[in-house]
C-alpha cells in the first residue's frame, strides 16, 4: 500500500454503515429512474443528506452550475485549482460564478505542492502522483464532513462510464456520488446551453471537448472519443477522484 493510499483511507470512519448507504442508493435510483436531471439533483439535495457540487468549470460544467444555482445558490461548490489550470479555465471559474449568481464557491487548493513538487516536475515522472498530490487528495480532504457530492459525468464520454447511473455508493468512504447528467448526449448538453443562454469555456472553440490541467490536456481531433485529448498516449482515463472499486491512485514504485 502506498503513502497516497493511506492518507485516503486514514480518513475519518464513515458515520453511516455501507449496507445502509447502499439501499439508500438503491432506492434514489429506483425512485428516479425516469425523472429528469434538475429532479435528479433537486431530491439529491433534498433527500440526500449533506451534498456539494464539484465543479471542474470545464466544457460542460456550466449545466450542473446553472441547475444548481437556480434550485439553490447556496449550494457549496468546491472547484479544485492544481495550479496547472489553463488560465482561460480560471478567468471562467469566476465570470460563471458571478453570472449564475453562486454565492458558495470554495477554491480548494493543495497546501504542500511547495514541498513535494517545488519545480513541477512530478507531471514528467508520475501523472497519478501528480493527480493524488494536485487534486484527489485535496478533494478528499474537503469532502470530508459531506454524505455525497454531485459529478458532472456522463455515460457517453467514455467507456469507463457506460453503465453510470443517477447515484453510486463511493467506495471506502461512506458517501455517495450524483450524477444528474448520467443519461445526457452531447445534443442535450448543448440544447441545455442554447435554450438558458449559458456561457462557453473559450477553449471548447479550439479543439477542447475536456479540459483539466493545461501540460494534461490537448485538442480533440474530429471522430475522436471527447476524452482522448486527456493524458493523450498514456494508459490513464481519470485522474483518481472517479475510479472505482476502492482504488483512487497510486503513486508506483
């Protein structure tokens, strides 16, 4: 087991058991099984316990955040900045915030990337170390206290994600994730952002269908997965805060 491994799991014990957390998933999805997206989240955060919304401010981010700012613009909203954002992506982050009106934005930020990645370098050597260090471990950390947390993922965008329904239990953590937009195609993203009039990332014009941290992150080509310019050439899918099965990241040998 590795250092990254341990500071996760070292985390405070859940407060509810697993078989509990897991037929209260079950049930929200038998529940909402035919409802839409903005029901989705409104019984999420109705029914659901104590929730955030975890915002990339990325391609497709501004749906969730609209659907949110409009249900309840108090709703905390983590953003995780690495400090190898694109700067277009910070220059978003806070036009979208104030445009929608979210009043509960928290910036959360790695407080040792001084320290164990002085010259960011790490990225060259080991892309999942740097993933734990920059974003999973400090998303981890402020997720802390939350019974669930509410995702932009979807099944069209990889493989990896076909079979993704409205709410997960997530693995060694007593919470649950939400995934409002699960069912969504590309077509009802964009209908969403035409009919509400919703600002655009400016790097989606250049060839940007997923966007994350600039050095990770490269244009899609036409026919391309939406996916493929992240981590391009590399056997890597996620950064760590979305796999599966109890297993974030590893750090290697």
């Amino acid at each position: 087991m590795t250092r990254i491994d341990q500071e996760i799991q070292g985390q405070p014990a859940p407060s509810r058991s697993a078989l509990a957390l897991a037929e209260q998933v079950a049930a929200l999805n038998a529940r909402f099984k035919h409802h839409s997206a903005t029901s989705v989240m409104e019984g999420a955060l109705r029914d659901a316990g104590h929730i955030a919304l975890v915002s990339s401010f990325g391609a497709e981010s501004v749906v969730l955040l609209h659907m949110a700012a409009v249900i309840d613009p108090m709703v905390p909203v983590l953003f995780v900045d690495t400090e190898l954002l694109f700067t277009e992506t910070l220059v978003y982050q806070q036009e979208v915030s104030e445009r929608l009106g979210l009043k509960n934005v928290r910036v959360i930020k790695a407080d040792d990337i001084a320290e164990k990645d002085p010259y960011g370098a790490l990225r060259f050597s080991d892309t999942d170390a740097c993933c734990a260090l920059r974003k999973t471990l400090p998303l981890q950390h402020a997720l802390a206290g939350y019974d669930g947390w509410i995702t932009g993922r979807k099944r069209f965008q990889s493989g990896t994600r076909a079979a993704l329904d409205f709410f997960e239990v997530e693995d060694g953590t007593g919470r649950m994730k939400i995934n409002p937009l699960a069912h969504w195609a590309p077509e009802d993203v964009r209908a969403y952002m035409d009919e509400n009039r919703l600002p655009r990332h400016p790097l989606v014009a250049k060839g940007y269908p997923s966007i994350g941290c600039a050095p990770c992150t490269s244009p899609v080509k036409e026919g391309e997965d939406p996916r493929a310019g992240r981590w391009r050439n590399q056997n890597k899918e996620e950064c760590g805060i979305h796999v599966v099965d109890g297993q974030f990241v590893r750090t290697g040998a």
